[in-house]
C-alpha cells in the first residue's frame, strides 16, 4: 500500500481570505487540498496557482455546513490518497441583524459550519498532524474579542473559535503541532455581501486586505503563535475587553450598532 501524501487542507478556499491564504502556502510549496461549494471558482484557483509555477491544488467541492460534510470531505481525501498535515479552517459566514430578527434556522447554519464544522476538522486528523509535525491554522476574528450586538451569533461563534484554538495551542504543544487562531478584523470580502454588510459599516482604519491578512496567518503559524491580529488598530481592539469593564464594552458596540441602524453606513 503506498504511503499517504501530506497536504494543507484549506476550507472556505473559493475566494476572499481563503482564495489569498491558498496562494501563500503554494509560493511556500506547500501541497495544497482546497475546499469549499463552489467547485468551479476553485477550479479557476488551482489553474492560476498551477500557472504561477506551483503544484496544482488538489481541489474537492464539499458543503461543510451539513452535518455529514466533514466526513465526506475525509472519505474524498482518503479516496484519493491524501491526508493533512496542516489543516485551516478558514469557512464560515455570519450575518447583520438582531438575532430575534433573523431567519433561526440561518443563524443555526452559522453555528454548524464556524464552530461545529471547524471542531470536526480540528480534530479529525490529530494522528497525521502529529505525524507530520504540522498545525492547525483556524481563522476567527477581532469579533472573537467582543460581544456583538446586530451580529450576536456570528460573534458568538468566533468567540469559541478563539477559546478553542488558544486551548488546543496548549494541549498539542507537547506534540509537535502548532495550533494559530488568526483574528483578522474588516477585510472587502464576498463575506461581507453574504452577511449583507454594507460599505462603510466598519471604521475604515480597521481594514485589512485578504492578502496582508493571509500572509501573517501563514507567517503566524510557522512560527508558533498563539493568536496573530493583522493590523495595529484592530490589536488596539482587542485589549478593550481587557482594559475596560465588559458592560462598558458592550455599551460601545451597541451604541454603534444603534446609530449604523439609523443613520446608515458612511459613504
């Protein structure tokens, strides 16, 4: 029986950050298995990273939102005689809105696929991870930091994509596997269509481009870190909690929401 080859599994890899984080890892010459629904946008991104001079990805169409995705994404890479040594769990969606307003069976879709997806695949390939020495890069947000009123569950989710990561971090140490939770802040993505985020929603001086986000995601993992924040501004987010009372923290999201909600986004 021949041996299995090592891949970085990429999820969420169509476009946005995933598309940029698959770029990175391919110019480190890094084997790439990318997933995500829409099999023809990876298709276009396995022939650019292949026109550049670079493996071809290998690409599978899987929807990881449903409850047997995870499971057939591992059967597909078996069938096809792969196993991951870095898996990154980029996928996920959130939406705008008070959770009371929103479609629940929607908000419940958020929850499957950016936290019970991303723990499935944390964990499903622990043995060849430690094989390979390799790492988990787990993509959550600076909304992992913060309660989040208009966009309560998919801050919610992030929040245990964080406290989860930073867990494992400490628990596969002792293994030789690197566990990253990158918390990027606003990045222009077609996430932000999905979400129904409209521009100018979020300061300006927060954003990050896909691709800064991407290579301080990779940088980040290699070099063992626990949490990498992209951008000075959004690091300054982050200790908010930390340097002031949560109900004040909550107080000043809410606050913002609120006057987004009545004057509508800057142009």
């Amino acid at each position: 029986m021949s041996p299995m080859q090592p891949v970085t599994l990429i999820t969420g890899a169509s476009a946005g950050i995933g598309a940029a984080l698959a770029r990175v890892f391919a110019r480190h010459r890094d084997a790439l298995a990318i997933t995500a629904r829409r099999e023809a946008q990876l298709a276009a991104l396995a022939a650019e990273i292949e026109a550049a001079g670079h493996a071809r990805p290998h690409v599978i169409a899987a929807d990881l939102g449903e409850t047997d995705g995870p499971a057939r994404l591992a059967e597909t890479l078996a069938a096809r005689g792969l196993e991951p040594a870095v898996v990154v769990n980029n996928a996920g969606f959130g939406l705008l809105g008070d959770a009371a307003s929103l479609d629940r069976a929607q908000e419940l879709a958020i929850v499957d696929l950016n936290v019970r997806a991303l723990t499935d695949l944390s964990l499903r390939w622990i043995d060849s991870l430690t094989r390979h020495r390799g790492g988990i890069l787990n993509v959550a947000s600076i909304a992992a930091f913060l309660p989040g009123p208009n966009m309560a569950v998919y801050h919610a989710t992030k929040a245990y994509v964080l406290s989860f990561s930073e867990a494992l971090h400490s628990e596969l140490a002792p293994s030789g596997v690197r566990v990253t939770c990158l918390c990027p802040g606003p990045v222009r993505t077609e996430f932000m269509e999905r979400a129904g985020i409209p521009r100018g929603y979020f300061p300006r001086f927060l954003a990050c481009t896909a691709e800064r986000v991407a290579r301080e995601g990779y940088d980040g993992l290699v070099q063992g870190k626990r949490v990498v924040v992209p951008g000075v501004p959004n690091k300054m987010v982050t200790l908010l909690p930390r340097l002031l009372p949560r109900s004040i923290v909550l107080g000043m999201t809410a606050s913002r929401a609120s006057k987004m909600d009545r004057r509508g986004p800057r142009s």
